[in-house]
C-alpha cells in the first residue's frame, strides 16, 4: 500500500524472469567472399538475424568440421557461462578451454550489411571465394562451398542411420514433433 496523494493506492509487483530469447535460424545461402574475407549477409538470414543484430558476433572454428561457427553474442555467452563452470585445475579441462577458443573473434556485421571474417580463420576453414552459410539451430556455419558439398555427399549415404541414432527413442520427449 501506498499513499497516492489523498488516495491509498496499492501496487502488485509482478515478479516474472525476463524472456529467454530463442534463436532459431533457418536456411543455407550461397554468398561469396570477397579478397578481405567480407561476405555480404542474405537478406533473408540477415532479418532473422535483427533481434540480435546490434549486439554483436562470435566467430570460431568448428570442433568438428572443417569449417566456423557464427554466433550470437547472446548464446556464446550462455555457453562461456556452462564453460565457465568447468574445473580449471584439470589439466584436460584446461587444455579443452583453450583449444577450444583459440582463434575466436568477435565481429559485427556492419551498415551495409556485409561480415568481415578474420584472415587467419578464412585460412583455417580453407574459404575460396564460394561460401556457403548455413543454418545450425542456434549458429550459423560458415563454409567454403567446395569442402561443404563434400561433407554432405560423404555424410548421405549414412544419414538414415544417424537420424534413427540420434534422434531415436532415447528418452527425449518428442511427443509434440511430428
């Protein structure tokens, strides 16, 4: 309660958990980068990309691909925070961390709407001047086209078998997915 001139007046504060904003990015665009390592952003991956636009980027190699990752400030520092939780005094731990984030660069995409990649990781994913970026849940991959078509003809032919396994009946509650 509280005095509102010569009312009582009383307020109900709502306490509720900001919402998560959830990052679902859909599509594989054809670009192509120039000399600098620009690449101009599709317009259709760049809308899905405003809600996040302004707050800037993390570029980092793949773990396990030949290729980087692209992702929104926002999820990479969710994921600094699991990271972040991890013992560094097991050497293991340490070693993952570090290998981990070597080479990682923050970027913007800027007015004009184009992504710098840094040289060293255009080297280190073995980008021509045929990208391909495409969309992984959260993240976007970014590829040289050439090395992506590879990994997809390479991975085709077992697809069906790595679907059942990962996304066969263990556990998770798929029942609202069809």
């Amino acid at each position: 309660m509280v005095k509102c001139g010569n009312k009582i007046c009383s307020f109900e504060l709502l306490k509720h958990k900001p919402t998560e904003l959830v990052i679902n990015f859909i599509g594989t665009y054809d670009c192509k980068a120039d000399a600098k390592g620009r690449v101009m952003m599709p317009v259709a991956l760049k809308n899905q990309m405003a809600p996040v636009l302004n707050k800037g980027f993390v570029v980092k190699r793949s773990v396990f691909q030949p290729c980087l990752e692209l992702y929104p400030m926002e999820e990479w520092n969710l994921l600094m925070k699991r990271m972040n939780r991890k013992n560094r005094f097991k050497k293991k731990n340490n070693d993952f961390i570090r290998r981990f984030s070597a080479g990682v660069k923050v970027v913007e995409i800027d007015a004009t709407g184009r992504l710098l990649i840094p040289k060293n990781l255009v080297a280190i994913a073995g980008i021509k001047k045929e990208v391909v970026l495409s969309s992984a849940i959260n993240i976007v991959e970014i590829w040289d086209k050439e090395s992506y078509e590879k990994v997809l003809e390479e991975t085709a032919e077992d697809f069906a078998a790595l679907a059942e396994e990962v996304m066969g009946d263990d556990g998770d509650d798929f029942d609202d997915v069809s």
